[in-house]
C-alpha cells in the first residue's frame, strides 16, 4: 500500500510536549533535535521510535553506538527494541566504526550520504532516526555541506518519511552557521536542554520552532523522562493484560533438557560455551559551554507559563529568514579542537552521485570538526577499538604465525579461543546475538590480546600470549558473570546459543593456516 496522500497528517511522537503543542509531527516532515550531551537526545529518539512500533509503523534506525548498547538504553524506558526488531517494526544500522569522515573527500562523504540515502529508499520505513547526524556532517567546505545536505532531504522526501535526526550542542561559530543553515531547510527544530533549576532532576526543557507550517508557533515547556517511562510501563501493562485475556491457559508438558553438543576440537580440547556481557558505561561526554537556541521572532504562546526559565544562556528558537540579521548569544572562547576521527554510515551499494548545486549565501570555512566535540569521550574508545582491524585475516595469520614458531623453538605459551554462533537443531540465534558476544569479548581484549572476526559467519577467534589454558575458565567465568549482571534475561538463551573452543598452544593445530580453517572455514 502507497503511503502517498493529498494532505500532510500528523503522526504522535511520546514526547508530550511536541504532542500537545503540535499535534505531532508532519507524517513526511524532517526534524532537527540539538541540544547538550546528557540531556537525553538519544532517548528521545528511542521515544519516537517506540511510539512508532506501538503504532504498528515501521522505524529504520540509524546510530553509531554497539547495537548491545543501544538495547540497554531502549529498556530504561521499558522500550523493549530487540523484540520490536525481532517483530520485524525496527530496522538498525549501526554506523560503523571502520567510517573515517575525516580522511573523506567532500566528494565521497556526499557519495557516502547518497549511499545511505538509498537503503532509506530501500527500505521505505515509516519513521527514519539518524541518532547522530554529525558523522555526515564533517566537510571541509561548507557549500558542499549545504549542497549534500539539501540533496539529501530532496532524496528522502521520494520516500515519504518522518525524519528525526541529532546534533549537539554548537560550540562555536561554524558550527551555529550549521545548525541555523538546517533549521532553514528543515519542517522544524527541538532543542532539548537540562532544567536549569533543577538540572540532576528527570525534568528537559523542550523548546519547539517551527519553519514550515505548525501554526501553533513556537512553544517551551517541560519534558519529563520519568513520567514517560510511567506511560510505557502502563502500557506494557495493559498490553499484558490485553493478550492474556484473549489467550487460554494450556496446560503444561514438561519438556525434556536440552542437551548441548558443544564443537570439539580435532583432539580432547577444553571446550566452554560463551556468552556475552554488558559493557562498561561510556565516559560521560565533555560539557560544551553555554546552550545555543536559534533567536526568536516572535513570541512563544506559552512562554508565560515558564517564568524566567530561559536565563542568558538560551533564547527562545525560531526560524529566522537568511535576509535578518542573526546575533547569536555569547560563547565562552575556546582554543581549537583538534579533528578527531568519527564513527561511520554504513557501506552500502554505489550509485552515481547526483548533487543539487546551490548558491551559497554563507561563508565556507575550513571544517565542521566542531560538531564531534559532544562525542569525545565516545570517539576515543572508538579510536582504541580502530587500532587493529579485527576482520583483516592475513594480518591476524602473520601474527599467530609468530606465536606458532615461538612455540615450536623454546615451548612459548599461548591460548586461541574460538567462538561461533550455534545454530544445530533445535537452537534459535536472534539479531544481535553475535555483537553481543563480540562486544563482550572486545571489553575483555588485553592491549596484547589479538582478535579475528568473520561478521558474516559469527565466528571470531581471540590470541591470548603468555598465558596457559588455565586461564580460559577465568576467562569465561568474568564473561559469564558479566552477562547476567548486567543481562540477566538474555543470559540463559545467548549461554545456549553459543559454543566455544580453548587451544592451548595452539596444538594439536601444526600452522596458523591449518588452524584457521578449521575455526573459521568449516561448517
């Protein structure tokens, strides 16, 4: 069924303060949310996501995080996302981390948003979330940004989807040129702010401006995060009940135990089953000064309720047409941040780059780096992670070819553990299983540890040196533990899922090769 209509209707977000004012969003409109690190974008975006699944409309969810990560976050609003992937209603992409921007042509990030543009189109979901848009932000002139950016929203308006998407907080002038340049090209702005008074309280201060239609105007009011999770919660609740009372109780058979069959090495090996646990949580991101709001023209109809809300450090946002003059508010100088390297888009199938060239009414400048500073805590595990590239299997052959020859000249110890998805008889593997594991086993890797994975075949093999197959079941009891602290309800289903192989020394594998294909080529 075409989504095409005469008229633009509106579709509800969760978010009360947008819902009320706004009567939702426009079903095809595209929407900037900014604000601060911390103040809860991300869980906006889940918000929008699972009211979507609640009404049955399909989400495409695009984001740099682990999916693991992603998961966790859903379910601190009682947002359950693997089994609204499971249903088929959300679709992830996870920018991948392998994405350097910063080493792009402004040709080839406009290629790589083209790119992205079109498994969009392929996809043709109802709601489109892109969880962190300045991973597509980074050019180094800025009328090759306006340029990919309008092509960009003229390509997804084909597909007749709701578009949300993140940046943070500006820090500096090039990066206010940016937002204010999208807040003209977009159906409207949110800006998501910490309570001021209150600021370690649930409370966000949402100030909505429209530029095209909304003629309720802007509107600032509270947003809070524990009220919305009390609404999820109700309605899981009454969605329970709703099921239990169409269903009839059948009576229960007792069923036999599974019976795990474990891989075996080619010889008596120890063999473990894995599973995957939760990480650490991110370091918290860098404040970025004072908060920027678009300056307003207009006064907001509900203004009066929030009383000397807004301080000096924000004004009300609204669009503002490019001949006014725009005087953003004062921002703390700061030195130059170096550029830092930023997770990825997707690679996807190439097609001819056609952009809409534009007259620009703006000064370019040298880069929009600027716009990473909210993700510098973030960027620099990524960074670490980048380091090896854990798919490159010759560079992981001609190390572990080391560590076979040390063995064979002087006994040198060592222990590979391979891991590979279990999918015999009767075992059900989910989406994301396998990056639960790798995540945790990524979180357990030693700066000498070395680590290859096959994505496509969930198997990865880990090289740990110095060490002896004793430490393999420490090994496993730290993952095991972790997981059920932190993933208690997975834990059992990814323990069945998975199976596992200890090689001490590597023997009685004779090369690096022969080892390889039996962990990562056979069936």
């Amino acid at each position: 069924m075409e989504k095409q209509s005469i008229y633009a209707p509106k579709i509800i977000t969760g978010i009360n303060v947008i819902d009320e004012a706004w009567g939702g969003l426009y079903r095809g409109g595209s929407y900037l949310l900014y604000g601060q690190a911390w103040t809860g974008r991300s869980l906006m975006n889940l918000q929008f996501a699972f009211t979507g699944v609640k009404q049955k409309e399909r989400c495409l969810y695009i984001f740099p995080e682990r999916p693991r990560d992603l998961i966790i976050q859903a379910a601190s609003i009682n947002f359950d996302l693997r089994g609204a992937v499971e249903d088929g209603l959300v679709k992830l992409m996870r920018i991948p981390p392998s994405f350097k921007p910063n080493e792009l042509t402004d040709e080839e990030l406009h290629k790589a948003i083209t790119d992205l543009v079109q498994v969009v189109a392929q996809e043709n979901p109802d709601r489109l979330i892109i969880d962190n848009f300045s991973r597509f932000a980074q050019f180094k002139s800025f009328a090759a940004f306006q340029d990919a950016f309008i092509d960009m929203l003229e390509r997804i308006e084909l597909v007749d989807t709701t578009l949300l998407f993140a940046l943070g907080e500006p820090a500096n002038d090039n990066a206010r040129n940016v937002i204010e340049f999208i807040a003209r090209q977009v159906t409207g702005c949110i800006h998501v702010a910490l309570d001021q008074e209150e600021p370690t309280s649930s409370r966000r201060l949402l100030t909505i401006i429209p530029n095209i239609g909304h003629l309720e105007g802007p509107v600032a009011d509270y947003w809070d995060l524990a009220e919305t999770v009390s609404e999820n919660e109700r309605y899981l609740l009454e969605q329970s009940a709703l099921q239990q009372s169409f269903e009839e109780p059948e009576p229960e058979v007792p069923q036999p135990a599974a019976v795990e069959e474990p891989v075996s090495a080619p010889e008596p090996e120890v063999i473990a089953p894995v599973i995957p646990a939760e990480p650490e949580p991110p370091a918290p991101e860098p404040a970025l000064g004072q908060p920027f709001i678009l300056p307003t023209m207009q006064t907001p109809r509900r203004l009066s309720e929030l009383p000397r809300r807004f301080g000096s450090s924000a004004r009300m946002p609204a669009y503002v047409p490019t001949n006014h003059a725009i005087t953003p508010p004062p921002v703390p100088a700061q030195k130059p941040e170096s550029i830092l390297a930023s997770p990825p888009p997707p690679t996807i199938s190439h097609t001819p780059v056609i952009p809409t060239l534009l007259g620009s009414s703006l000064p370019s400048f040298e880069n929009l780096s600027s716009l990473r500073q909210e993700e510098e805590a973030a960027v620099e595990e990524v960074l670490q992670n980048e380091v090896r590239d854990y798919t490159d299997r010759a560079a992981f052959q001609q190390v572990l070819e080391h560590q076979f020859r040390l063995r064979d000249q002087n006994g040198h110890s060592f222990l590979l553990i391979a891991m590979r998805m279990d999918r015999g008889e009767g075992k059900k593997v989910r989406p994301f299983d396998f990056e639960f594991i790798l995540d945790l086993v990524t979180d357990a890797l030693r700066n000498t540890d070395s680590m290859l994975v096959n994505h496509d075949r969930e198997r990865l093999v880990m090289l740990r040196t110095n060490i002896g197959a004793e430490e393999s079941q420490s090994f496993f009891t730290e993952l095991m533990g972790q997981l059920r602290k932190e993933a208690p309800q997975q834990a059992e289903h990814l323990l069945r899922s998975v199976s596992a192989i200890v090689v001490p020394d590597g023997k009685p594998f004779k090369t690096a090769e022969e080892f390889l294909a039996y962990a990562m080529d056979r069936p």
